[in-house]
C-alpha cells in the first residue's frame, strides 16, 4: 500500500536540476523533538566545477545535524546537491553555501558540512563550516568543534 506524501520527489519520477536550486530541498515532521540525536548524510558523488577553469571538482560531503522541528528529506537533498553539478564554485563557497541554505530550511539546533574534494595538482582542499543555535550549549559545541577540527590529523 501507497502511503500519501505532501514531499514532491520522493515516490516520483526522478527530474534533475542542472543548475543550483535551494527549492529542490524539503522538510518533513522531527517527531522525535524531545531528544537531541545526530543525523548524518554522506553524499560521496558531489560535484561542482572551478570558477576559474570550468573542470570539474569531486567531493565526498558530509552533513550532520542535530534537528529541531524540520528534517530533511533525503531524495530531496540528493537532487539539490546534484545541482550544483554545473555551478563554478570555490570549495570553500560549495560547504559554506550548504550550510546556510540547511539552516535556513532546517533551523537546526547544530549543523556542520565538511567537504572533502579530491586532490587537484596535488592539493585537496577539505573546507568545514558549522552553526550552533546562538547563546545556547549547541553554539558551545560549534565553538568547540571548530577549535578541535581535525586535531587528531
């Protein structure tokens, strides 16, 4: 049996956006809001093009959230980071720029994106951005992991 869904890609057809698009992601229900839990994507066929040259640019992305009311839909965010395919973005402009579209659809307690791009001339460049609700312990825990990022390298 079907269940009905107000989400408008999951159970359809798939259509993708060649071009970025913020409206490609949707939210459904946390129904578990009295518990902080972390959920976490791992999106490993990411793909942008450099600004300067126009080759293309491998990641794997990683996002994790600790959500409030909204989550994401996975279909949904599949399909929006598959739209980035053909921007000219810097790495550093891709993981910023998911982060503050996810806040902004989400209004997350904590969010962070980590984008790990594949070597190009024999550098990878492997951007973190985070967010934690300001003026709460999850602004405490952004400020915490930023300071410890990748410590242990």
């Amino acid at each position: 049996m079907k269940t009905k869904t107000p989400l408008k890609s999951l159970g359809n057809q798939t259509s993708y956006a060649f071009s970025y698009d913020f409206n490609l992601l949707e939210t459904f229900e946390n129904v578990h809001q009295g518990r902080d839990y972390f959920v976490e994507f791992h999106c490993p066929e990411f793909t942008t093009l450099c600004p300067i040259t126009g080759q293309p640019d491998f990641a794997t992305i990683r996002i994790n959230y600790i959500p409030q009311a909204k989550m994401v839909e996975s279909k949904s965010l599949k399909l929006y980071l598959f739209s980035f395919r053909n921007e000219g973005e810097f790495h550093e402009n891709c993981v910023n720029r998911i982060l503050e579209d996810l806040i902004k659809l989400l209004e997350p307690k904590y969010l962070e994106v980590l984008g790990n791009f594949t070597p190009r001339g024999g550098i990878s460049i492997n951007p973190y951005a985070n967010y934690g609700i300001p003026n709460t312990k999850y602004e405490e825990m952004a400020n915490f992991r930023l300071l410890h990022f990748n410590l242990a390298k």
